[in-house]
C-alpha cells in the first residue's frame, strides 16, 4: 500500500491509528493524535465564530448608525449615553440569541412566515427612518421646548434604538437562517457550534458598544454641519433598507402564492 492510500485510509477511519501509526514519514501517536484533533476543533470553533460576526455585522452596522444614536442622545450627560448604549448592546445580544435559538420555534407556534416578518419589519423600519428624516436638528430648540429628561431616552433603549434600528428584521432573518441550520446539528456539535454563535453575537454586542459609546468623539470630529448631513444620510438609507425588506418580503409571499396556484 503506498504511503498516500495508507495516509488516507488514517484519516478517514480512526479505528485503524495505533500508537506506533505512520504518516508519511513521521509517527502519530495517540496523544500526538488527539492534539491535533483539538487543534483542528479550535479552528472550526474560531471559524464559526467568524463566520457568525461576518453575517450579522454588516446588516447590524453599528458604525453606520453611531450617527443616529448621536443625534437621539444629543443634549444627555456622558454617563447617560453611555448606559444606553450598554442597554443597546445588552438588548441587541438578547435579540439575536433568542432568534438564533428559540426564533423559528416561536414562528411556527404563531404560526408567522419570515416573508411576514420582514413585511412588519420593514414597516416598522422605514416609519423609524422617516421619523429620524424629520428629526430636529438644533439643540437649541429642543431645549427650549423641555430639558432632556434622562428617564425618557433611558426608555428608549429598546424601542426604537435597538430595534428597529440596531437589530432590525435583516439581522433577526439572518440569525433565524443560521438558527435553523444549527438545529439540524447533533450532540457534542450543537452545544459547541451554539457555544461558537453565542461568542459571535456577544462580539457583535461589543463592537454595538464601542461604536454607539464613541460616537460623540465622532460627532465632535464631523462638527454640526457634517454631523447633521451624516446623520440625513443614515435615516435615508435606513428608510431605504426598510423598503428592501418589505420589498423582498413581499417577493417571497409572491412565489409561495405562484407556487401554490401552479
């Protein structure tokens, strides 16, 4: 048998490895064998936790909102910003942990599809984006009208910072794609693979933080002007984003309604 069959037969068919095994021209032996197992495990496990914070965070896009939580935090103390931020961040980790895992469960006992989703969704983002479109932009003003009450942008943590406009119904269909096939997994590699998404989504909370904690800097860097032109062209492309969605789902309830009539 030559070395390259023999090395093959190895890999494949565990029962065949002895202490004294030969690969190529170097022995293996059984703890030797079962580093290299655990090695080649830590890089799955690295892997699936790229492969998860690569997915979500372009859709999440902490930086590319840091504007609008500017904005919606202008005129509060750094300590109050700062909390709302870490409630963000805390929320959103929440959010798509439970629509990674218990998601497509919920969906089905309500008995909603994802393209309904994501025609609420997108509603619901697109009414958000509006309303930051129409915000008021000077300070002044809204000083004038009330003093920043701290209780009320602290309220605001959830509805409409994290969702819809942090966690959205882009990020939550996506974790519910990946939801669904971690459920497909068994045993040992479901705990490690929930283990690997979990560690994903907890990086994608603190990337949320630093980015919505350091966007006063930001704001002090662009100045007024450059921060309110910013800030339109975030709410415009997040009311663009909401339409998307609501587009793409009404594309899928098109094709289950094509489907079903042909």
């Amino acid at each position: 048998m030559s070395d390259a069959l023999r090395s093959n037969r190895l890999l494949f068919n565990p029962q065949a490895r002895t202490p004294s095994t030969k690969i190529g021209s170097s022995a293996i032996g059984n703890g030797e064998w079962l580093f290299y197992a655990e090695r080649l495990s830590m890089n799955a496990g690295i892997r699936n936790v790229l492969l998860i914070f690569a997915a979500l965070l372009p859709i999440v896009n902490p930086l590319g909102m840091a504007p609008i939580f500017a904005e919606m935090t202008l005129g509060y103390p750094e300590s109050v910003r700062r909390t709302v931020a870490l409630r963000v961040a805390i929320n959103g980790i929440a959010l798509l942990v439970a629509s990674l895992f218990i998601g497509s469960y919920i969906l089905q006992f309500f008995g909603i599809s994802l393209a309904a989703v994501q025609i609420g969704g997108g509603l619901v983002v697109t009414f958000a984006g509006w309303q930051i479109l129409n915000r008021k932009n000077d300070l002044t003003d809204r000083q004038i009208e009330s003093s920043p009450d701290n209780q009320e942008i602290l309220s605001q943590a959830f509805y409409p910072l994290t969702m819809p406009l942090t966690v959205g119904p882009g990020s939550i269909a996506v974790a519910l794609t990946l939801g669904s096939n971690l459920h497909e997994e068994t045993h040992l590699q479901l705990i490690v693979s929930a283990l690997t998404a979990v560690i994903g989504i907890v990086a994608i909370g603190v990337t949320i933080f630093l980015c919505y904690w350091f966007s006063e800097g930001l704001e002090r860097l662009l100045g007024p002007t450059g921060t309110s032109i910013l800030i339109r062209l975030s709410a415009f492309i997040v009311l663009c984003i909401g339409i998307q969605i609501m587009f793409n789902g009404l594309e899928d309830f098109y094709h289950v309604l094509k489907s079903g009539t042909g």
